[in-house]
C-alpha cells in the first residue's frame, strides 16, 4: 500500500497586544464597580492562561 504525503499548511500568524497595549487596558478598569473589578482582574491574569 503506497503513503500519502501530507500537504504542508501555512501558519497564520495572529498580532497581539504589546505589553504597552495591555497596562493601557488593565489602567481603564478601576474597582468602583464589580463589573470593573472583574473584567480587571480577567485581563491581568490571562497571560498566565497557558492553553494552546
């Protein structure tokens, strides 16, 4: 039975925040509001999300 060879794909690469971006977004939330508090708290702990 003869192989097949698999087509090579190319890899799409997808920009993201720069460590600047990400301290801008994370100063607008303040914790006057649970609302606040929580998205903060969601962008400060998601480079620590190693899922791939």
């Amino acid at each position: 039975m003869a192989r097949t060879k698999l087509l090579k794909e190319d890899k799409t690469v997808i920009s993201t925040f720069t460590d600047q971006e990400i301290a801008k977004i994370i100063e607008a939330y303040d914790f006057k509001t649970y609302l606040n508090a929580r998205n903060k708290v969601i962008i400060a702990i998601q480079p620590l999300d190693v899922r791939n």
